[in-house]
C-alpha cells in the first residue's frame, strides 16, 4: 500500500481558516508544511494498517477549489481490506523534526513548534530513504512540470507562475531541515539518494539499507 503525506491536508474549509490565524505568515496562506495536516488521521492510518485492520486511506483532490485542493469524500477513499506486507508512506516534508529556533526565519517559527506532533508519524517508520534534488532549483521546476502534465489531462491546476511562487515559498524549509535530517535521520535503517534535474540518482548513501 502507498499514500502520501499529501492525502492527510485538512480540508479546504480548515486551510482558510488557518491562513486567517496567521495572515502574516506566507506558510500558512497554503498548504504544504506543519500545521496544514491532518496528524491524527495520519496516525489512525498508519496504526490501522499495522494491525493489518481494514482500512481506507484518505484521498485530497489537488484540482478541487479552482486548484487550491480540498479532501476528497470519505467515498472516493480506497480500502484495504486484508493485512499488506509494506507500506510505503511518501511526503517532502517527512522526517523533519524541530530544530533550534534561533536557526529559523520568523516564519518558520510556528510550524517549527507544531512539527513536535508529527513525530506520531515518524516513530511508525521502520526504514527510511531520503530523495534529496541535487539543486533546489531542481524542485522549483520538477513543481512545474508536474502542474503542466495534470494540466494535459484536464485536470484544473496552478498556472506556471502560480506553481513557482507556491513551491519558492518552500525552499527556505528545505534549507532549514533538510541537512539535519541527514545528519540525524529518523531511522537507523537510511537510505539517501541525490537526484540530478532528470530525476534519476547521482549518489547514493545508505546506513544499513535493506
């Protein structure tokens, strides 16, 4: 089974409501880092599969609100219904773990706090690998693209400027946690892979990968 860190957003409804709890802070006027999830649904998930519980894995619709997302239905959710032997649980922003404030922009302040309750999630984790861009241009772009081929199927999307403004706001969150979840990963089982602009690895490390 795979989902995303991306299917746990709260919903449209509740990302306004917090973009008007913090209207000075660029990082809650979307979706994307700390605070804009759903942790306890996540965890839920995540201890239900383990048990080898039925389960239904969250769904966010990215083209809903003109492009601006809102979770889908609990009907559009899948199930799984019979124990899985992996799981595979993705997200850009999984693993990050509080850093010292005096290390942050001010506007990392606040999610900085909240990412404590993500640990939730990351204590479920077994292994870990880590797919870093060689460049953070890199991510800008790869951003981009992915809006233009959900574009080529219809789907309602960011423009090109609306994609790199969005995915530029989030840069300074890699430079702030990135190196720190490399020097302290989050399992003792690590994989990191540096990815050139093609995608495809240039390097690869690993920490008793398996």
């Amino acid at each position: 089974v795979t989902f995303s860190v991306d299917d746990l957003y709260v919903t449209h409804d509740e990302q306004q409501a917090l973009a008007k709890t913090y209207p000075d802070n660029p990082l809650f006027q979307v979706r994307g880092f700390a605070g804009t999830h759903d942790v306890a649904l996540g965890a839920r998930v995540l201890e239900s599969l383990a048990a080898g519980a039925p389960t239904k894995i969250p769904k966010y619709d990215k083209s809903a609100k003109n492009g601006k997302g809102d979770r889908a239905p609990e009907s559009e959710w899948r199930e799984v219904d019979a124990k899985v032997d992996l799981v595979i649980f993705e997200g850009w922003m999984l693993g990050f773990h509080q850093v010292p404030e005096k290390w942050l922009d001010r506007a990392l302040r606040i999610p900085n706090e909240m990412l404590a309750a993500y640990d939730v999630w990351t204590k479920r984790l077994d292994a870990f690998v880590l797919l870093e861009a060689g460049e953070l241009d890199f991510i800008v772009k790869w951003r981009v693209d992915s809006e233009q081929q959900r574009r080529k199927k219809g789907e309602t999307t960011l423009s090109d400027a609306g994609a790199r403004a969005y995915i530029e706001r989030f840069l300074p969150v890699y430079r702030a946690y990135v190196p720190e979840l490399k020097t302290n990963p989050p399992t003792s089982e690590f994989m990191h892979v540096v990815l050139g602009e093609n995608r495809q690895p240039t390097t690869m490390f690993g920490t008793n990968p398996r």
